[in-house]
C-alpha cells in the first residue's frame, strides 16, 4: 500500500505542502529570473502539483532499495538515476506547459523563464526528489519500528499462553478419572492397595502443583515425578507396563523445565504400551555429554493403532516451549520406526542450585 | 427396581484394564436378574464371545488395544445392545449416533449402572433392532477417510490396513478385497465403501472395481473405446469411460 496515494486526506495534505513548495519556486526562481508575480505562479504552481505526483515514485524505489547496511553504492547509485529521471520528465514537462501558456497566449514571460532557468530547474527537481526520498525512508523506519514492537508484545503474549497452555496440558484429566475408577475398583478387593493409591495419586498431584511452579528443577525431581505417574498407571495397566531407567550422575543434576517429560511419559502409556494386547517397556535414559543433557524415551507401539486422538499435540506444545525457553528449534526429536517410538530431547545442560 | 420373573440377562463384560472388570463384575453382582457369560480384555476376544454366546446386552469399553469399542461395535452390528464404558466424554455423540442404549463415564457407581441397565431391559423389551448397514453408515460420516478396514469372518477379526488391498470388487451385497494372495468377504456394497475410503487413493474404475491407484502400473487400450488396467502384479481390470475420466483426473 502506497503510504500517500493511498488515503484522500494524506494526499491532501501532501499537495498542500507542494503548493507551498511551488509558491517559494515562484519566489526564488521566477522573480529573480526577471519575471513578474502572476506569471512566475501561473507558471511554478501547477509545475510543482505535477512533480508532486512524479515523485511519489520515490516511494517504490525507497522500497525496492531499503537502506541496508553494505548497499549504500546501490541505494546511492539508485537514488540518483532515479531523481535524474524525475527530475528529467518535470523539466521536459515544463518546457511543455511554458510552450502550451505561450499558445494560449497567457504570457510569453514563461517561456522565457523556462529558457533561462531550466539548469537550476533541474537541480532543484534532483533535490525535491531526495528530499521525497528521505521523507519515505523516515517513514519505512518508524513503521519497522512499530511493527517490530507490536511484534515483540505479541511474541511475549503467545509465549506466556503456551507455557499455560503446556502447563494445563501437563496432567490429563482423564489419568485422574481413570485412576480413580481404579480406586473405586480396589476398595472391595483390596483395601489396602487402594488407599495406597490414594496416596501416590495425591503425591502426583501435590508434586505437580509444586514443581510446575518453578522456572528450573533438577532432571533428578522430574524424573521422580514421572516414576510417580507411571507408578499409579502401573496400578491400572497391571504387568503390561514395565520400566527402565539409566540416569548417569552427571545428568541427574541438571536444571530442566518443570513437567518437561509428563507429556512424553502421558504419550508413551495411552499411545504406546496401552494400544498393545500384551503392553510392553517404557525405557527412559538420561546422559550429560559435555554441555549438553541428552533425555531419551522409548516404547513399543502398534504400527497399525488408529489415530484418531490428538498425538502430536503434547510434543508440538513441549517443542514450542524448549524453543522459548532455549531458542533452539530442534531440541526435541522424535521418531516412530517398526513398531517404536522414540524421542530424544537435547537441552543445554545447566548446573545449580534452583532459585 | 427388576422383579425375578424377568429371564435373566446374559452379559459379556469388555474393557482391557482388569481392574475395571473387576468392578462391573463386583457391581453386577448385586443384580440377581444379570448373568455374567464372558469377560472379555480386547476387541478380538468380545467379537469372538458375541459370535459364539450371544449374550443379551454388551458392557464395552472404548479404549482398547487393536480394536477399540467402535470397532467392536461395527463389527458384531445391532443385533446386540451395547453400553459404551469409558473415562473420556467426547465419543458421547458418537456413542448416540451409533445408538447406543448407554454411555457410562469412569468412575460411575451402582446407581448410575443400575439405570444404564434398566435401559437396556426397555430397549430389549422393545426390540427396536436397527439394521446393521444404517448403523455403520451413521457412525462413520463424521470420520476421516477409513485408514483400516475391519471383516468379520465368523468368530475371527481381520484388520486390513487399506494401503494393503490392492483392489475391491463387488459382489452383489458383499464386497471382495483383493490383499496380496488373500480374498476377504466383507458384508458392504461397493458404493459404500468407496464413500469411506480416500477419493485420492481408491477410484472406482468400473461398475464393479474399486482399484487402489498405487497398485496401478499402465493403461492399455483394448477393443475400440474399451481400456484395460494393468496392476503390478499383472491383474488385468477393465476400465469404463467413466471410470478412466476419474482415473485422469487423478493421475
């Protein structure tokens, strides 16, 4: 969109401030090319309306040429061709409008100042032009500034609703349905195993409230979580969910996103070993090689499940908030290959003490 | 609530978690009028269990491994009332659409199975079977392209990933899928298959052929006007005018 030609009140203006323009021409080239008054506005007015419009195209060459650092030969070389060409057509206007007064017999005097003044009418087209020039180039600036602003509040706004998004995420309301109709279950056959539910299902649950409030947490606690959760689903899905786990000491003490592997345990029970008639390994490993933590999760699965529920979402939410957080894009891996699904996530491995 | 004059229902009970079997098998129990014949922990087994013992009334839960409790449900037809039993709520209308008599979400107790049951006796009573055909039409308008197509054959559960079958051909009221040397029977005409399949990939080349375009290696042409396609494995279907248009278009 044209900044100008584009709104009736802008161009308005726009003319106004030209018709300024061409009254000071009138004044400084016609009076003292040894015109008189009218002849010298009769003859500069409608000139200067005419390059008004002519150096509106300073707005495509602004825009096909922005100023970069290291094209400044370009931009230059660029803006000169352009004013000359401008400021060529005006003065070859200008002999037109001279020549058409001299016809109408308005007044020979412009003729004459066109003769005479055409040199210094040409650099002042040149310079109108620059002038148009920078007025677009001010105006590109102010606009990549605002927009460069809204685009940060609007960067920050998505990134503070994905963490709360990922945070809702995190526990999946039908795990507590389901584990409480385990419960339920349980209390007539075994009272005992029940309550022992009870209690896992309330440490889940009182450990995710508590980490999920943090920035960081040590991989050690997160993990601590995730045996928590697959403790109880351990309950509801009986001997067809089996786990391993290597943790080397380096990683254990790594500082991680809360909640970062609920989703990807979440995944791996209803996707994986839950879709399997005999269930299978969860196998989850943590490694630290150099600066970097390396977190594995792998589970069989049925190549040939229905997928019809939302799969990815977890992944596509746990992948956008590594990318806030670290800036990385491919920090989170994943895979499914004859009947495995793995993912690997790799995160800056960072040591401390949690504030 | 029930008087004993009433025959007593034969149940099949169907969820994978064996927790949750326990307690329909603990609830039930306290209905003298229900007769517990089968528990069944996957899709395969309840088809077979329905097929051999037709029970009164199925109490079928939804997430399952291989074939979950819509599956099971196409699979066996009207001819059985079914309670759908699950934790999640969004198949609720899904449930209706395939009529359903229930839809109980986890954790429920005695009363609400005890309605979801007495349900069932009315719709039982009533007999209002529906037939099987309007039922799998209903249920699978609002899905996807099929990416699997599951045949009953008898008691035994065949699932055929579509991107196996190379073409279908239609027999009267059945449908015959060609899957590498294998011929399946499935109760279905041609026109309602090829409704659930991708256009993209399944075109129906002539009246009777449903051809898997990857499987398609040429066209040749026959007698004037007539064309024939040529399969990889050298089948040879014939194409119809109309066909070979569609054909076209997608090639």
């Amino acid at each position: 969109m044209h900044p100008i030609l584009s709104s009736l009140r802008r161009l308005a203006i726009y003319l106004l401030a030209w018709l300024l323009i061409g009254l000071l021409l009138s004044v400084g080239l016609g009076l003292s090319g040894g015109g008189n008054w009218l002849t010298a506005v009769i003859f500069f007015v409608p000139l200067s309306l005419v390059f008004a419009l002519i150096t509106q195209s300073a707005w495509y060459v602004c825009r096909i040429f922005p100023l970069v650092r290291g094209r400044a030969w370009t931009v230059g070389t660029a803006q000169i061709l352009s004013a000359v060409f401008a400021s060529g057509i005006w003065v070859a206007a200008a002999g037109g409008w001279a020549r058409t007064l001299d016809v109408v017999g308005v007044g020979a005097a412009g003729a004459a100042l066109y003769t005479t003044q055409r040199p210094l009418l040409f650099v002042v087209g040149a310079l109108l032009f620059w002038l148009v020039s920078v007025f677009f180039y001010l105006l590109i600036a102010f606009d990549a500034s605002k927009d460069a602003e809204r685009e940060n509040v609007e960067l920050s706004l998505l990134a503070r609703e994905a963490e709360l998004r990922a945070l809702r995420a995190q526990i999946d309301p039908h795990f507590i349905f389901n584990s409480l109709h385990s419960i339920s279950s349980l209390t007539a056959t075994d009272a005992a195993a029940a309550r022992r539910m009870c209690l896992l299902l309330a440490d889940f649950l009182r450990e995710t409230l508590r980490l999920g409030g943090n920035d960081q947490i040590p991989l050690s606690e997160e993990l601590a979580l995730a045996d928590r959760f697959l403790a109880i689903e351990q309950v509801r899905l009986g001997d067809r969910l089996r786990i391993t786990r290597e943790t080397d000491a380096g990683a254990a003490g790594c500082l991680v996103p809360p909640l970062l592997l609920q989703p990807l345990v979440e995944n791996a029970v209803n996707h994986g070993i839950a879709q399997l008639v005999d269930g299978g390994t969860i196998r989850m490993a943590a490694t630290r090689t150099g600066s970097t933590l390396t977190i594995t999760l792998e589970n069989p699965c049925d190549p040939e499940r229905a997928r019809t529920r939302g799969v990815g979402l977890g992944l596509e939410l746990l992948r956008k908030r590594l990318t806030n957080q670290y800036g990385a894009t491919d920090a989170v891996y994943a895979q499914e290959r004859e009947g495995e699904f793995r993912v690997e996530i790799r995160i800056p491995a960072v040591i401390g003490v949690p504030a | 609530m029930t008087s004993s004059e009433e025959p007593a229902l034969r149940v099949i009970v169907v969820d994978d978690e064996e927790l949750a079997r326990a307690l329909l098998r603990e609830l039930l129990g306290a209905h003298p009028d229900i007769e517990i014949i089968a528990e069944c922990g996957n899709g395969f087994e309840a088809v077979k269990a329905v097929t051999d013992k037709k029970p009164d009334l199925v109490l079928l839960d939804v997430q399952m491994p291989k074939l979950d409790g819509f599956d099971v449900l196409e699979l066996i037809g009207t001819d059985v009332p079914v309670i759908f039993v699950t934790a999640y709520d969004q198949y609720a209308i899904k449930a209706f659409q395939v009529h359903a008599v229930d839809y109980l979400l986890k954790p429920f107790g005695a009363e609400r199975l005890a309605e979801a049951l007495a349900r069932a006796r009315t719709r039982i009573g009533a007999r209002e079977a529906l037939p099987a055909k309007a039922l799998v039409s209903d249920a699978r308008t609002t899905r996807a392209p099929l990416e699997r197509i599951l045949i009953r054959d008898r008691a035994d559960v065949h699932v055929i990933p579509v991107a196996k079958i190379d073409y279908i051909e239609s027999q009267d009221d059945y449908v015959q899928l060609k899957v590498g040397d294998r011929q399946l029977l499935k109760e279905q005409t041609l026109a309602e298959l090829e409704q659930l399949l991708d256009p993209g990939r399944f075109v129906r080349i002539h009246r009777r052929y449903l051809l898997n375009v990857a499987r398609l290696a040429r066209i040749e042409q026959a007698v004037t006007e007539s064309r024939v396609a040529i399969l990889q494995d050298g089948t040879e279907l014939p194409i119809s005018r109309s066909g070979y248009a569609k054909l076209r278009e997608i090639l």
